[in-house]
C-alpha cells in the first residue's frame, strides 16, 4: 500500500538511487490513559529522503504527533518498524532532534546561548565549550537573534523562543529534525514570517525535515511532499507533492485545487462519519 | 427591529507623515522623592520606626511597669549589653550550630527519602504516608519523647529538628520533580542525558522552585522548633552540658527568670533578627540569583 502510494503520487526517478534517510514501515502506535487504550496510528508507512520537506497533516486525533514522538524514540510501536538511514529507532537520541509546540522546550535556567552550547556537549557534538560557544553564536546568527545570546528565554517573545529552539535543533546537525507544530502556538503574523525564516533556513542548509500539522495551508507552504492522514485511528489518505507551492503562489489556482483537494480529503470522513450517524439513527427509530 | 444597528460607512484615510510626537512628559526624570518613595527599604523602615517611637513615647507618658514593659531604649541597652557583656554572640552560635547540625541531616535523609519516591512506587506510598501522618505533627511535640530516648543533650534537640526539616522538604521536592514537564523531560532524553546526568542537569534545576521552597519551609520551621525547645528544655540542656551553652532560647527563659524583662526583649529581638537575616537575606539572595533570574517564580 506504501508503494501504491508513491507510484500514484508519481515519484521522481531520483527517488529510486538515493536511500531513504528515515523508513516507516506498518507501523502501528498506541498509548494508554487512565482509562483506555488508544491506537494512535494503523499500519502507517512512509519514507522521507534527504533534504525534505515531509509534513504530516491530519485533524487533531490522526496520531500525527504520536508518529513524530515514536520517531524520535519515546514510543515503541507494536507493529511494524522504523529505520534511520537502515538502523531501527530504539531509544531517543541526538541524531534527531525535536522542535515542540510549548515554550517551556527551552530550558529556562540557560541563556540562549547556553540552551545550544549544552545540548551540543551533552548531545556529544562539541568536544570542548569554546566549540560549542562558536557553533551556538553561528547558529543563533542564523536565525537573527545575535544580542539576545546572553538572554534568559522568559525575555523571549513566543516566535524568538521557536527561533532559539530551532537553532538549537539545527545546530545538531540531524540526520532529521522532527517539528511538532512548532508555529502552532504563535499569533498568525509571526507564524507566517518563521514559516519563511524556516524555508530560508532551508534553503541554505538543505536539512531533512520531518514537519508535523494540522493547517492544511502551512502543509502547503512549508511541505516538499505531504502525508495525509485520516484519523481515529490514523492511516494514510494519501502522499502529495507540494515542493512548487511556497508563500508567493498562493494565489495560484494550483495552490487552491490542491488545497481544497486535501480539505476535500479530509472533510470527507466527517461526512461519511455524519451519514454513517444518521443511517444508525434512522435504523433505530424505524 | 428598528434596534439592528447598520454598520455605519466612512471614508478611508492613511496618515501620509506621522510628524514627531510632543508631550511634556514622554519622559521626564524622577525627583528624588519620587525614587525614594519607591524604595521598599525605605518604606519598611519607616514604619519601624514609627513603631519604635510609639512604644518609646507609650511607656514614658503611661508609667507602665518595668516589668510590664520595658522602654525601647532600655531594652536597646539590653541587647548591647547582652553582646558586649553577656555572650549573646556565643549563644546565637550555639544555637545556629544545633540548627545546621539538625538541617543538614534532616536534608540527607529528604533527599534519600525523595529519591525513592521517585524511583520506586513502593517509596512514592512510603513518603506520601509518612508525610501525611507525620507532618500535622508539631515537632515540639516529640521532645518529651526525644527527651526518654536520647537524653538530656542537644541529640534530643537535632533529633526534634529533623522531624520539622523532613517533611516540607521531601514533600516540595518531591511535587517539584513530578511537576518538571513533559516536554522538558523529553528535550533532556533527546540530548542524550540518562541517569544521573539526567537527574542533576534536568530534573533538579527544572524542579529548584519547588526544591528551594522546601529549603526555606523547612528552615523556618527548624528556626520556631529549636527556639521553643531551647525555653521549654534549653536549662536542662545548659545545664548538663557545662556553663557557657545554651542557645538563644535559654537566653530568653533565664533573663525572664532573673526578672531582667529588657533582657527578655532583647532575646526576642535576636531571635526576629537571626530569623529575618536567614530568610531574606540568604534565601532571598539565592531567590534573585536564581530562579527570579530565569522567570521560574511560580508564585
């Protein structure tokens, strides 16, 4: 179903002579409560080569920030396997590193500078601190934030702390970075401006990334090539491209067919669930 | 339906220069006043001494018994006397050496005691029982009994101690680390910390708030306990442990003994004063350095 999915999708030649960076292959998660056990995701697969753009998008309950949390190794999943660059996850561990949604990722007993420098001595990058100090400044520098390295992250605005928290994961140098709707908890003007800042970023260093949510237009802007999940549990709809698509065509009839495409996609559940509802009622009452 | 109001049409501007903006007072300096009005020091002395003039003024006009209450600066005479002629400095040592003594094991076992309610669910019911049972408890209260087991001696006063540092210690801590939030967890596993590297550059600064509270709880607690100990029991305890012992408690109980009431506020004062230098000096320092440095104040 993962190959029918890429071919239709119409993967590109170069697709088949590079290896994946990260393989996901049938992979089902689950997670308990206090009361119930959930299924997270049923059998989802997908790969995601070097220097992509690779968005999970889906409603809230499709699983999406489980997937990204078994990635990076919090989750053991019951079914199926994950590999990066052919090693299977097993644990947390610098080789990817994550950017969450809250604030409260920077640790806010260290200066900016120092949320980078430690996560570089203690992630195993940096030897010695003069060297974590010098890669920490070119990172912060990245991301325009030089003369607030001496800064405590409470002085921080919401979209500067996101800023730090990137730098900080792309100072790693990752074999992937994994974002958990890093943008979701800023105002619309800051999101739209770090959805730019990232694409720039991107531009340069031509990291893999593994972006995660539920805004089908962020999916557009920032997304390479888009996963779609369904949810309750999460399984896969489909695998768009969307690397032609950015800030300055969404104007574009491409971009709106696309759009409402996924919308389309997505909604359709909620029609089929609402039908479903119904039918169930009538039944009763008849 | 006459009261729908209709959305009222406008013509639109833009402003083409916004010029410079002109108020007298955009920015205008402070007078001194003004800045020393808003010193908290200066205010809070202020009101002492207010109060220190009225007490004085109160027992010179209303002929108020020595014994009663003393004049201010009877009693200020006092306290000079007690440190110049009288030892009070060897006392308050005395005390503070107990109290450290009593602290400092009270905050070894916290601290073994938090880690196993951490690690282990068995010791997360051990502690939270205990501390619901125990810490209702006024630690005063086990001096008699300390007294039975241990003796007359300061071993009876520590062995007090350690019941009132225990408790608010193990309990703040112990909700501090439970506190630390997920995502700060899994950004320390992401950056490879494990085991103890994970404990002390995670867990204890993401919980110091909670930690520090305990400290300070605890502390204050301690402070109350040995006082009250060393007036209730404090002359056994001079007594059988030779001349020149005896805390600030004793101090306060012998001067009443002798009928030296200035004395008698004199200690008191000490107390307060030991009490206030510990509190806002040290942990309050510890406080602006740290977690008000980093924004981590929950309160």
């Amino acid at each position: 179903m993962d190959q029918g999915a890429h071919t239709a999708a119409g993967d590109t030649p170069a697709a088949a002579a590079v290896d994946p960076i990260l393989d996901v292959d049938g992979v089902t998660l689950q997670y308990k409560t206090k009361e119930h056990l959930i299924t997270a995701t049923y059998r989802v697969g997908f790969k995601v080569y070097p220097a992509d753009r690779f968005v999970l998008l889906g409603p809230s309950g499709c699983g999406k920030s489980t997937l990204l949390k078994g990635v990076a190794g919090y989750l053991k999943p019951v079914e199926g396997n994950m590999r990066l660059k052919g090693v299977d996850i097993k644990e947390p561990g610098p080789d990817r590193v994550m950017v969450f949604q809250e604030f409260d990722q920077l640790l806010p007993w260290k200066t900016v500078k120092q949320n980078i420098t430690f996560a570089l001595m203690n992630g195993g990058k940096c030897k010695t601190q003069a060297e974590a100090d010098e890669v920490a400044m070119q990172y912060i520098k990245k991301v325009k934030l030089d003369r607030f390295e001496d800064t405590y992250p409470h002085m921080l605005s919401g979209g500067m702390k996101q800023r730090v928290a990137i730098a900080r994961g792309m100072a790693m140098e990752p074999d992937i970075l994994l974002m958990d709707e890093p943008f979701a908890a800023l105002d619309a003007l800051t999101r739209r401006q770090m959805q730019e800042e990232l694409l720039q970023l991107w531009d340069d260093t031509r990291f893999t990334v593994l972006f995660v949510t539920h805004s089908i237009e962020e999916a557009l802007i920032v997304g390479s090539r888009i996963l779609v999940l369904s949810p309750h549990p999460g399984q896969v709809k489909a695998e768009l491209n969307a690397h032609h698509l950015n800030h300055d065509n969404t104007g574009d009839p491409a971009f709106g067919e696309l759009q409402s495409k996924i919308h389309d996609m997505l909604f359709a559940d909620r029609i089929l669930e609402d039908e479903l509802a119904a039918a169930a009622e009538g039944a009763q009452n008849s | 339906m006459s009261t729908v109001s209709e959305t009222v049409i406008r013509p639109e501007f833009e402003a083409d220069d916004l010029g410079e903006a002109s108020h007298a007072d955009v920015a205008r300096k402070l007078t001194l006043w003004e800045k020393l009005i808003d010193l908290d020091g200066v205010r809070k002395l202020s009101i002492l001494l207010v109060l220190m003039f009225a007490w004085e003024f109160y027992t010179r006009i209303s002929g108020v018994s020595e014994l009663i209450l003393p004049k201010f600066s009877d009693t200020a005479m006092a306290l000079y006397d007690a440190v110049v002629n009288d030892q009070l400095l060897i006392m308050i040592k005395n005390s503070l050496t107990v109290l450290l003594t009593g602290y400092v094991i009270g905050l070894v076992i916290a601290t073994l005691l938090t880690t196993a309610a951490i690690m282990t669910r068995f010791g997360n019911d051990v502690l939270s029982t205990l501390t619901a049972m125990l810490n209702p408890l006024p630690a005063i209260a086990l001096l008699p009994l300390a007294l039975l087991w241990f003796g007359l001696g300061s071993a009876s006063v520590v062995f007090t101690l350690l019941h009132s540092v225990i408790w608010p210690v193990a309990l703040n801590a112990h909700t501090g680390f439970m506190g630390v939030s997920d995502t700060q967890r899994m950004v320390g596993r992401n950056y490879g910390l494990r085991g103890v590297t994970y404990v002390t550059k995670l867990l204890i600064p993401a919980a110091f708030p909670s930690i520090l509270m305990g400290l300070k709880v605890g502390w204050a607690y301690a402070w109350r306990t040995l006082i009250a100990a060393e007036l209730v029991f404090g002359g056994a305890i001079a007594d059988t442990s030779g001349t020149q012992s005896g805390g600030l408690g004793w101090f306060v109980f012998s001067s009443q003994m002798d009928m030296q009431i200035p004395y008698v506020f004199a200690g008191l004062f000490t107390v307060i004063l030991v009490g206030v230098i510990v509190e806002s000096l040290i942990f309050s320092t510890i406080e602006a350095r740290t977690i008000r440095r980093w924004g981590m104040q929950s309160s």
